[in-house]
C-alpha cells in the first residue's frame, strides 16, 4: 500500500481516534476513581508511554497505543485504591 507521501505498508495514523480513546479511558477514570486526577504524578510515566506510541503513530501501533491506556487506566484505578485504603 502506498501513501500520497510516498511511504508503502503504513496506515496513516487517525489522530481522531486516538483522541477518543484518550478520551474514553479519562472518563472512565473520572466516573470511577476520580480521586487519582488529583494524583497526576503517578499517571505521567503511562501518560508519556502513550503519547510516545501516538508519536509513533502507524497502525502497527494502534495495539501499544491501547496497551499503554489500559496501563493508564490499571494506575489510575491503583492510586485511587490506595487513596481510599489511606482514608479509611
């Protein structure tokens, strides 16, 4: 396959896709375990991971991409347990 830029066997990256599944998994982390957007530093490390897999951005790379949002989210919903463990 061939791209208009010349590049063959890449898919070009839909950054609106991608901006939606971001979207998605903050919403669910908000719905859910909204105490850990307050804790942004334990997010950054899985946050970068994602924004470096979108950077990379071919549809080879759609998989990381979800992978390091799963990641995300699993940190997200860690930190927030482990607020509510402390306030208990």
């Amino acid at each position: 396959m061939s791209r208009p830029d010349g590049a063959v066997g890449v898919e070009p990256w839909d950054a609106e896709w991608a901006a939606a599944r971001a979207a998605e998994a903050l919403q669910y982390l908000g719905t859910h375990y909204p105490e850990c957007l307050d804790a942004p530093r334990v997010l950054d490390e899985h946050e970068e991971d994602a924004h470096e897999a979108a950077v990379r951005g071919d549809s080879g790379d759609k998989d990381a991409y979800l992978e390091a949002l799963r990641c995300y989210m699993r940190a997200g919903r860690d930190e927030a347990l482990r607020i509510r463990r402390g306030a208990a």
